[in-house]
C-alpha cells in the first residue's frame, strides 16, 4: 500500500476509512498531523490491511502519538511489550462487558486515544460500535444541555469492572479486589470540553460513571438511566466488521465504544495500545483548545 493518507466518512456523523493507506511509525510528521486531524475530525479511523504492524510496531506507532499507559493490571500482553494488551475470547474466556463507556474514565486524566489491531477475527460476529459523544450532545435541547453543564459526575474503577466479578477468573477477581481503596476514581463534568480542540461533549457512561454529584441517588439514576438512552440512539453510531489485520484507531473523549460478544465461543484476539495523552507536537496542525 503507498496511497497518500486521504479519509472516507464512514457515517455522516462518526468514522472514516483511509483506503490504501499503509501505518508506518516513521511516517513522516506532516502526515503524523494530518492523521491526527482526521481522528479529531472523524473520532474514528480504519485502516485495513496492516497485516505488517506487528506488536512492537503498533506500540511504536502509539509512541508517535504521544506517551502510553502503562500495563493495564486486568489483561496480558503481547509478545512481552508490556503496552500492548491482548484481549482475546474462547470457549473458556467469554466477553465481559458489552457496555458503552469510555476507557478508564475514572483516571483524572482519562487517556486520550487507543489503537486497536485485529490479529484473530471470528466467522461471523465480534463486531464493536462506537459513538459520537459530541453528536449526543448536539441531539440534546439547549436547555437541558445547560442543566448538564452545571453538573459534575464520580468514575470509579471499581464501578467499570466490577463485571469481572461475575466471571470464574479468580486471578483478575483477586487483582480487583487487591485494588481496594486505591482503586482509581475521579470527577468530570458531565459536559466536557476535548483537551485538543475545546469541542463540548458529553463525558458520562455506563460502565464507569458511578453518580452525578449533588443529586440525590433516585435523581442521579433516572438521569444517568435516561443519557445512557440518548448514546443507545444509532443516529450517532458507527458498527465496524472487523477483518483480519484491520487497525481501528478511536479519540477516547469525543466516542464511547463496545465490542459485541456475539461471535462466542469462537475465537476473538485483538492487540490495543493505548495512548495516555497525545503529544502537543504531534498534533502540531490539529486546532488547539482555547
């Protein structure tokens, strides 16, 4: 593949594709920036065929977007590379979590990006979807939008994978319960501003969001209850069929997302790197927050 980087909306609202377009980590930086342009303007990108980004590769792919998270304590990695987390499902590992969110949302600075590699794709099924959360917003009326605006919610990393309970993992039940009062939680606004480019965006979800603020809990269930139901609106939604070596890349603020366990038991693996925050030079074109 030696197409220049060019985008194709995938939906009027979120996702692109960038047909023929070969991820390379030594791109040079004026492309790196239009990338990165494209991901704040489309919220996701596909590439399909990038059957040459081994592990080590997408990790240095990630690296030349900004700093990485570290091990994520629930899931292993690849081939060593301690940033490179494998998620896989099979007869004796079903999915966990068909839940929209937004990554560890309960950090205090949430990670900005993931990079997602399809290295075993099932038959049939294991599709993710993602969301637009500046479209959800939008899709609100103006005055309850500026209720919201006023409003701060509680993440809690407790509250997003408090499903591992329910599974016969012992290990990760014990990694769960070993987090305890550490466990990482934090307070956003419900109407957030993007670190990059200051678009306004709704920044609450299901799996991590655990109350709003200053609501009693009856008040702060029936309006978390009722902003789940405007992101379950497929107005705002993009569903990917994944392919082998197809690499997803996704704004973690401006989307939620959630991978279908339809295809289980049959065979799902896909390496993510995340990245914690994008670098500032990276993203040199892009439009900076005011």
């Amino acid at each position: 593949m030696t197409a220049s980087l060019a985008f194709e909306p995938i939906t009027a609202r979120i996702g692109a594709r960038a047909p023929g377009f070969a991820l390379d980590p030594e791109m040079p930086d004026a492309t790196l920036a239009q990338l990165l342009d494209g991901l704040l303007a489309h919220q996701v990108l596909v590439f399909e065929d990038q059957h040459h980004l081994t592990p080590a590769a997408q990790r240095a792919l990630g690296l030349r977007l900004g700093r990485l998270a570290p091990r994520h304590p629930m899931y292993p990695i690849a081939d060593g590379i301690e940033e490179v987390m494998v998620i896989i499902n099979d007869p004796d590992t079903p999915p966990e979590n068909e839940v929209w969110h937004s990554d560890l949302s309960c950090y205090e600075t949430p990670p900005a990006a993931a990079i997602l590699a399809a290295r075993h794709v099932p038959p049939a099924g294991g599709d993710t979807m993602w969301c637009s959360m500046t479209g959800v917003l939008e899709d609100l009326s103006e005055p309850f939008r500026g209720f919201l605006e006023t409003l701060s919610a509680r993440h809690d990393f407790r509250t997003g994978f408090a499903f591992v309970n329910e599974y016969a993992d012992l290990a990760r039940r014990e990694t769960l319960k070993n987090q305890g009062d550490a466990a990482p939680k934090a307070s956003h606004p419900v109407v957030m501003r993007h670190p990059v480019s200051g678009q306004p965006l709704l920044y609450v979800n299901e799996s991590f969001t655990d109350a709003i603020e200053g609501l009693s809990a009856a008040e702060s269930r029936l309006l978390l209850n009722h902003l789940a139901e405007t992101v379950r609106h497929p107005r705002n939604h993009m569903r990917l069929k994944w392919k082998p070596g197809m690499v997803a890349i996704w704004d973690n603020y401006l989307t939620q997302h959630m991978a279908l366990g339809d295809h289980w038991p049959a065979y799902r693996e896909m390496h993510r790197v995340t990245v914690a925050q994008i670098d500032a030079r990276a993203a040199g074109a892009a439009p900076r927050a005011a």
